[in-house]
C-alpha cells in the first residue's frame, strides 16, 4: 500500500535524462546567443525543438537571433507567439518592450517591461530597461528607482541563473570531491 506504482516511478526516472538534456540544451543556447554565435544557436534549437517541440523559450530564442540578424518584425512576431504558448513568459514581454524601444515607442516599451514585472517582480532585467525608459523620457526619479531596483536584482538572478546551469548543478560534487580527497591526505598524513 502506500509507494509509487512501477511503472510510474520507471516513467519519472526515463524523464530525469531527458529533462537534464534540455536544461543542458538550453544553458548551452543562451551562452551561444550571448556569444553572437547566431547559427550554432539556431541548430540547437531546432534539436531542442525535436525534444519539446513549440515552447515558449525556442520561440523568444528564434526572436532574439531574428533582432539579432537585423530583423525587428520577424523577432516580434516570434515574441508574440512565445507568448501565445506561455502568456506569463517574462522574457518575451522584456523582448518585446526592447522592439517598441528601438523603434522610439517608450510608452508602449513601458507598457511591456511592466507586464513582464507583474509576472515576475523580481526581473531584474525588465527593471534596468525601465530606468533607461524613464531617464529617456526624464524621468529621473522613476529611472534611479528601477536601476536601484535592477542592482538589488541582479545579484539574485546570477544565483538563479547559476542554480538551474549545468555548472551549478555539478558544484556541490566538486566540492564533496575535494572535501574527500583532504580527508584522505589528513588520513594519509596521520599514519605518517
């Protein structure tokens, strides 16, 4: 009585493999974005597509390399279908405010850096590109009030970000390692 049935606890260890690959997929896409390696990007997400088809992150990711490549529109568009897969996408609003900014829409910029806040207050990101909107449109107060925000933030992101990366994942390992490895030279030491 009681216990996981078989075949249930069978399906959730299948799903461990696959969902480490597509966080690993996922950490190794962003760094190439990051890296302006736009096309290498671009065949990732086509093999994390096979994995999980449409989600929200492959489609911001297609919109980010489109603005990437010089194309506004297209990388619009995409930003609005993430957020047709996932309206509470924060990155997609953030995406989007960036467009309508580029294009000197500040207040429709707003608009979206605040739809991604009240999905995720703590977005660090959509707080800094608040500040320089507001600093734009003379809003002094209003833009020291979100960098100040955005500062506080980011410190928080980094240890999310590095939480869900491969590399934070593998870090208490490394240390376990270590920490094995001095009791070993203590013990060594000791018979000495």
């Amino acid at each position: 009585m009681g216990g996981v049935r078989p075949g249930i606890a069978a399906s959730a260890a299948n799903l461990m493999p696959i969902n480490n690959e597509i966080t690993e997929k996922k950490f190794r896409i962003n760094r190439l974005v990051e890296l302006g390696q736009l096309d290498e990007a671009r065949a990732e997400l086509d093999a994390l597509r096979e994995l999980e088809g449409e989600s929200a992150f492959v489609l911001n990711k297609l919109g980010v390399i489109a603005v990437g490549s010089g194309n506004l529109e297209q990388g619009k568009d995409y930003f609005e279908k993430a957020l047709a897969v996932d309206e509470s996408y924060v990155q997609a609003y953030n995406n989007l405010g960036n467009i309508y900014r580029e294009m000197g829409d500040l207040d429709r910029a707003i608009e979206y850096y605040q739809l991604a806040l009240r999905y995720d207050e703590d977005y660090a990101t959509a707080h800094h590109n608040l500040g320089v909107v507001y600093k734009q449109k003379g809003d002094i107060h209003k833009s020291v009030e979100h960098l100040k925000q955005a500062n506080r933030l980011q410190s928080v992101m980094a240890r999310r970000e590095l939480a869900q990366s491969p590399l934070g994942k593998k870090k208490p390992m490394a240390w376990l390692f270590i920490a094995a490895l001095i009791v070993l030279l203590l013990l060594y030491r000791a018979k000495t």
